[in-house]
C-alpha cells in the first residue's frame, strides 16, 4: 500500500504544473487565510509584549483602592509619603526607601500628518523614578530638572507626533514645557511624557499622586507591604507588581482582538474550504481515466485517496507558508499607536512570533484536509467503469 500511495502521490504533484489555475486558488486562498490571522494576532501580541515588558516582579505598584488603571487611581500627598515608609520597601543606598511618588494626565498632541489631536499620557516622576525602571536610557538629550517646566519624552512618542523633539515647546492644559531629552525603553514607557511630579503638581493645581512606584525587599516584599498597608486602617489600597498590573491592561484588547481575528478567520476559511473542494473536485475529475486505470491495474482505493489528500495537505501548506512570509514581511515591527486602557495613545509594533506561524499552518492544513478529503472518498469510490465513461 506505501508503495503504491508513494507511486500515485508523485504522480499527482508532478502533474500540478499542468493544473496551476486551479492549484493556484488553493494556494492563493489558503495563504490570505494565514495572512488575516497571523497579522491581526500579531498586532495582540505586540501589544501584549510592549505592556507586559513594562513591568517588573521586583517592583510594586500602590494605587487607590478599586482602580484599574493609573489615571483612574488617586492619592492624597500626606498618604503618599506614609506609603513610602511602609516594610516590604527596598531601601537605597542612602538609606532612603526606593519609591517614586507619580502622577498621571492626559495631553492632546497632534499626530505627524494629521491636524486631529491624540491623547497621550504625561507622567510626573520623582528622581528615584529612573532608578526604578533601569531599561530606560537616554538615547537624545538629557533629564529634565526638577523645578522647571521640562519633559523628556518616549521614542513612541518622538516618532509618531509633532513636536515631540529635543528643543521643541509642547503646549498643553494652558502651560508650555520645553522638549530636553528623549529616551527609549523598549516597552509602554515610549508612549509618554516624563517630567517633574512637584512642577506637574503646581502647574495644573494636583493636590495628590495617582500611584506610587516602590521596590520590593527580597522575594517577600511583596506580602510584607500588602500586609502592613491592609492592616493600617488610614489605607484603602491596591497592592501589585508591576507584571500583573500590565499583563492585566492587555486582558481586553487580547479578548477583543482573539474574537475578530476567529470571525474574520471562519468566514475566510469556509471561502477556502469550498475553493479547495471545487479545485480538488476539478483535479479529479481531470485525472479520472488516469485513476481509473490505476484501479484496474491493481492499485487500491485507499492509496488513491492517500495521495489525494497529501496533494490537497502540500497545496495548502505552501499557501500557509506564503501567507505566513507575507505576514511576517509586511507587519513584523511594523510600529502602530491605539488607545489603551487610558484611553490614551499606546505605541507598539506588531510582533509575528513562531507560535503565531505555527498555528496559522495548521488552520491551512484543517482546511486542506477537509478541502481534500470528499473529492479523495469520491475519486476512490467512483466505479472504474463509470470513470472510464466519463472521459
């Protein structure tokens, strides 16, 4: 039986060339299939990389009591340096807990080509801020000094809005800040605005903080801080590393993106599957006298229907194939702004990972076997005879 389902299979992928029209539907389909679903997984991907490589397991996150998100969070001043103090908080080198007191606001900057605004987030950092996030380097520039009205800004941000470069005045909420610096994390920090929490404060008349960044102390920090900061009855807080918090800003867009990209999906692979079937009913039939002497040499139905469905599984890996190259050639780090979970501009770029090809050639070998499996039963089942007629 191998040697004769090896025997047929050959012969049907030598014979393709001949049927490039309707081999060329299948692998055009099933490779738009693929495409869809790998860049519209892609773009969730990136999005859920770029936030969750924002934080860190080694530094909590304090914030108002049932708030999901920063910019919803707020904290009285005398509470924030309370907090501050609490165990559970690494100490610096001087002694000092390592925490930095931050607030965040939203700004409208206009994006490069388009006279609309966009929000993006401003965040006002205390000095220990930079120490608490050592990916973040300067790439242009240098850091804002504290009591003036300057900003250092993420190369999201520097790349995709106007205004946004070294030497530059934004002007935003009433207030003029001078551009010093620019700088590059890797992750959602690219997507704002840095300046001095006090100035941040004074200028736009904040009598509080929206979340205090701390340190933990060694792998039970964690549970020392929640614990001490629950137990003091002044405190109506939440308590999180900085991981969770992130990976818990992406659960929605993840959601919402995983549902579109399976409609968009299901309804591009019915269009395949019935390509498939149609082009592989046609190969049959086009091949019928040809198989039907197969049979009446002594070939069985089962090798027939083998070298069928192997012909219709290489057709659409090759379609797999070419719609994962175009994925991956047209939308990897293909660098996009939405809104996030602020409501405010997210840069990020689009991430085609091995995962993500992976399971794009398995839906196009789903649909290349359910593509391929009645024209193979048929071809195998049809009388010799009848073939034979039929030519």
């Amino acid at each position: 039986m191998f040697s004769q389902t090896t025997a047929i299979t050959i012969l049907n992928l030598k014979s393709i060339p001949e049927r490039w029209g309707p081999s060329l539907v299948i692998v055009i389909g099933l490779a738009g299939v693929v495409a869809v679903f790998t860049a519209l997984l892609a773009m969730a991907t990136g999005f859920e990389t770029t936030l969750k490589s924002t934080g860190r397991t080694d530094t909590a996150i304090i914030m108002r009591g049932g708030s999901d998100a920063e910019l919803n969070s707020g904290l009285p001043l005398d509470q924030g340096v309370l907090i501050k103090q609490a165990p559970g908080i690494r100490k610096d080198d001087d002694g000092q807990p390592l925490a930095s007191a931050e607030m965040m606001f939203i700004a409208e900057l206009a994006k490069k080509g388009d006279r609309s605004g966009s929000n993006v987030t401003v965040r006002g950092i205390e000095p220990k801020g930079m120490k608490l996030r050592p990916q973040l380097k300067l790439v242009e520039g240098r850091m804002f000094e504290t009591g003036k009205r300057e900003l250092i800004v993420g190369s999201g941000v520097a790349q995709q809005f106007d205004g946004a470069h070294v030497g530059q005045t934004l002007r935003f909420r009433g207030s003029e800040w001078t551009v010093v610096g620019i700088f590059s994390s890797g992750d959602a920090n690219d997507s704002e605005l840095w300046c001095d929490v006090a100035v941040a404060q004074t200028t736009f008349n904040r009598g509080g903080y929206s979340s205090i960044r701390a340190a933990l102390d060694g792998p039970d920090g964690l549970k020392t801080l929640k614990d001490a900061l629950n137990a003091d009855p002044r405190f109506a807080v939440d308590v999180s590393t900085e991981l969770d918090y992130y990976s818990g800003q992406t659960r929605q867009f993840r959601q919402q993106i995983g549902f579109l990209a399976g409609v968009v999906t299901f309804i591009m692979a019915l269009g395949a599957i019935f390509a498939a079937l149609n082009s592989m009913y046609a190969a049959v039939a086009a091949r019928g006298k040809e198989i039907a002497t197969l049979r009446a040499i002594g070939f069985g139905g089962l090798p027939v229907v083998a070298s069928v469905m192997i012909e219709a599984l290489v057709l659409a890996l090759v379609g797999g194939a070419l719609g994962a190259l175009i994925a991956y050639l047209l939308f990897n780090n293909f660098s996009v702004s939405t809104l996030g979970q602020n409501f405010t501009q997210v840069v990020f770029a689009f991430k085609v990972t091995p995962t993500l090809v992976v399971r794009g050639l398995i839906i196009a070998v789903a649909i290349g076997m359910i593509g391929g499996f009645l024209p193979a039963i048929r071809a195998a089942r049809l009388p010799v005879t009848t073939a034979l007629r039929e030519q």
